[in-house]
C-alpha cells in the first residue's frame, strides 16, 4: 500500500490513518511485528520523530503493542480491531450521510441510491 502523503493535511494524521488502514485491512495481520520506526519512516519518507508521534497515538489507541526489547507488533485483541474497524466505518457513512443531506437527499432517496448501488456491485 503506497504511502500517498497530501500536503493539505497534517502528515502525523495521515500516517495514523495509514497504518490504521494497513491494520485493519490485514496488511498489517494481528500479533505481526512492525518494522522499525527509522525503516516505517524511511518507506514513508518522513521524519522519524513524525513517524514515531503516528505510532505513539496507535499504541494509546490500543492497535499496536510495545515491547521492551523486541519493537512494536499489531495487537492480538480482535475485538480492539473490530471496534477500529467499526469507528472508521461509522465516520465515513456519517460523512456520506451529512454530503447527501446538504444534497437535498432525503432518508428513503440515500436509501434507495445505496441500494442500487449494492445491486449494482453484486453483479
């Protein structure tokens, strides 16, 4: 997963939201080792200081796990992961919900737009 870097927005949240993306769709399975800050920071191509602030909040978040002696892996804790996932999920369809209400759309139209767009996808 390239590490698509804009210069509108803060670096540090967009490395948080990238290794949180990289975790949560299994690039980064639970229990795997991280590589270290300098390497993370190196392939990402910013400070290492950036890098290690980023690993700091996903730690605070509970998604990575630091070990005294042998560096950072991804937690075990699939709940942890699962209610990640669902934060993410939450905050983009309130996203999309807020887009389509300043849209004009009222609850059955967005309804019925999704619907055919699974409809659409399933075939």
């Amino acid at each position: 997963m390239p590490w698509d870097l804009k210069p509108d927005r803060p670096i540090y949240t967009q490395l948080v939201e990238h290794i949180e993306l990289m975790i949560l769709s299994g690039v980064y399975p639970p229990g795997t080792k991280l590589p270290s800050v300098r390497d993370l920071a190196k392939e990402a191509s910013v400070n290492p200081n950036t890098m290690q602030r980023a690993l700091s909040k996903l730690e605070e978040d509970g998604l990575i796990i630091t070990h005294r002696t042998s560096g950072r892996s991804i937690t075990e804790d699939s709940g942890m992961i699962k209610k990640a996932k669902t934060r993410i999920a939450q905050e983009q369809v309130l996203e999309f919900l807020e887009k389509m209400q300043k849209l004009g759309f009222d609850q059955k139209e967005i309804l019925s737009i999704i619907t055919g767009m699974i409809e659409e996808v399933r075939r």
